[in-house]
C-alpha cells in the first residue's frame, strides 16, 4: 500500500535525494507503524519525533492505513 511521508527541518536530509518539502510516497506492507517509518528513513533513533498523519497527532505505534500523508518533524525550539 502506498503512504505520502514528508520530512521536516533538518529530517529533510534523510529524503531520497530530489524530494523537496512535497515528500515522496512509498510502498509500505499492512501492519507497518511509524516506528517502522523511521527506521525506513534511517531517522535517529534517541531524537524526539512529532509526527502527524493527515494533520492529527498520532504515537509511534500507530498503524498507517493506504492513502494517509505522514509528516515528521524534529524537535522545534526557539523563541
């Protein structure tokens, strides 16, 4: 099934070369959860992760469904 993945900030430098912040869709096996995303995309394993799918905030163990838009981003600091 294919997923939509974005990555954001410095995450960004972990997308196949060419994708821009519009990302880039994969194929994913039934059962696949985010944990299981970022180890696809090589994403630091001890970094926090904000993840939302289809702009609702989900946990890592959530299971992506066909057609969901998943984006990741670092921790944001700043003020």
């Amino acid at each position: 099934m294919k997923v939509k993945v974005k990555l954001f900030a410095t995450f960004q430098k972990y997308l196949p070369k060419g994708c821009g912040l519009e990302g880039t869709e994969i194929d994913v096996r039934e059962g696949t959860t985010l944990k299981d995303l970022y180890a696809h995309f090589n994403l630091p394993e001890k970094t926090p992760k904000i993840t939302l799918v289809d702009g609702k905030h989900r946990k890592d163990d959530y299971v992506v469904q066909e057609g969901e838009t998943i984006s990741i981003f670092p921790p944001i600091a700043g003020g």
